[in-house]
C-alpha cells in the first residue's frame, strides 16, 4: 500500500518524524518560503506545523 504525503514545514524533533515516517511519505522541509508553500502543498494530503508557519487560506 502506497503511504500518503506529508510535508512538515516546522522544525520537528527527530523522534517525531521518525514516528511519522513510520506511516507516511514524509518531506521535512523547515523554514520554507510562503510561496514555495504554495506551490507545493498540492502534491501532499497533510501538512504538519507547530507555530513558525501560518496556514492561511490560501494554503488551504
């Protein structure tokens, strides 16, 4: 079974995305660009923050 897309655009402990990559293809991507968010959110199913990224409406 194919695993989905997860981009994590925040900084993230190592133990953290080890438990995600347990169960999703995931990209860390920290400190990302607001437009190359854009550009890029619609390759993943989810997007994992903490508070450095805003999620606006349109990110949504």
């Amino acid at each position: 079974m194919e695993k989905y897309k997860v981009l994590v655009s925040d900084p993230l402990a190592e133990a953290g995305l080890n438990k995600l990559k347990e169960y999703f293809d995931v990209d860390y991507k920290p400190g990302l660009p607001k437009e190359e968010l854009l550009n890029i959110i619609g390759d993943y199913v989810a997007l994992v923050v903490r508070s450095e990224t805003k999620v606006t409406k349109e990110v949504i």
